[in-house]
C-alpha cells in the first residue's frame, strides 16, 4: 500500500492534471472538502476505502490504482 503521503500526492497530480480545485474535486467525489484537503497533505489517516473509491471514480480509476506506486 502506498504512503499517505504518496497517495496524498497521486491525488493532488490526477486533481491538477483535470485542472480540478479541491472544492470542485470533493463535489463531484460527494466527500467534504476537508477530506480531499487532509488526504492531499497527509493529515488523514485511515481514509475510508469508500471515499477513496468516490475520488479514484472522479479520475475513472479504482481505489487500487490510487494506492498503486
């Protein structure tokens, strides 16, 4: 499993490479804001692999792909 804060950065990357804001990210993921800014500078811990499925979904990638080095 990656770290949190490689998996932080995978998401800031596929976030930016869709020229996606935190706020528009979290909207079309349904998960509060918060979360995508926590997990995005390794301060969440255990992100739920629910959310973690929302965003991959964003992307059209699965969780799997997101915890992928």
């Amino acid at each position: 499993m990656a770290s949190l804060r490689k998996l932080g950065e995978k998401i800031r990357k596929l976030r930016k490479d869709k020229d996606l804001t935190q706020e528009k990210l979290a909207e079309l993921a349904d998960v509060d804001p918060k979360t995508i800014i926590e997990i995005e500078h390794a301060k969440r811990k255990n992100p739920t692999l629910k959310t973690l499925n929302k965003i991959a979904k964003v992307f059209g990638n699965t969780s799997s792909d997101l915890l992928s080095s």
